[in-house]
C-alpha cells in the first residue's frame, strides 16, 4: 500500500469528500450536501466534480462503494443511489492532511499571518 503522504496535499474538493465520509457512509447526493453545509455554502461540489474525485478515490483506494448487503434498507432509500465508504487508507490519508495544514497554520501564526489560538 502507499504511504499516506504520497498522495498529499490533497485537492479541497478531495479533502472534503473524504470528511463527509468520516463519521458514515453516503451516496454522492448527500456527499454534496454535507459538504456545502460544512463549509457554510463556501464550496458547492457540481456533479461533474464529485463524481471525478470519487473516481479518483475508488482508484487510490481511498473509498469503496457499497456493496447491496451494506446498503440502507430498500424500503428506505432509492436502489439507485450509490453508497461510498471510508477505508481504512483514506482515513490515514484525510489525517495526514489535516496535520500538514494545521503544521501550515501553525507556521503562519509565528509569523502573525493567522489568528492565535484562544
């Protein structure tokens, strides 16, 4: 498997999709959603944007999509929708992210470029 830091820095749209994932799985839809609502409507993924990084995703093995055992209930969700999950890579991958740019943020905040920590 590849090292974690190989594949950073990860794009924003990447960075966020791969949040949304974090805490459950989802179908592209409400990938969508949770990202604009995260992100107070600051970035709103188009379809052709999120379903290329999630193609890029399922290559680097970043995400899998569910199989039908592992999907909602049928009488509680389209069988149309595609379901993605996390993998255990991904979240290795998401959290060196996130440690690259708080050491980024970090720096900055010695030189007064962005806000003390309260």
């Amino acid at each position: 498997m590849t090292n974690p830091n190989d594949l950073l820095p990860l794009t924003p749209q990447v960075f966020h999709i791969l949040v949304a994932l974090a805490d459950r799985d989802q179908h592209g839809y409400s990938i969508m959603q949770d990202v604009a609502e995260r992100t107070g409507g600051s970035m709103r993924l188009s379809p052709g944007t999120l379903y290329g990084s999630i193609k890029r995703m399922l290559e680097q093995g970043l995400i899998i999509e569910l199989r039908d055992k592992d999907r909602p209930d049928a009488s509680n969700d389209d069988e149309r929708r595609r379901y993605y999950r996390l993998t255990h890579f991904g979240r290795k991958v998401v959290k060196a992210e996130a440690a690259r740019l708080s050491e980024m943020v970090e720096q900055a905040r010695v030189y007064g470029l962005a806000p003390k920590r309260s």
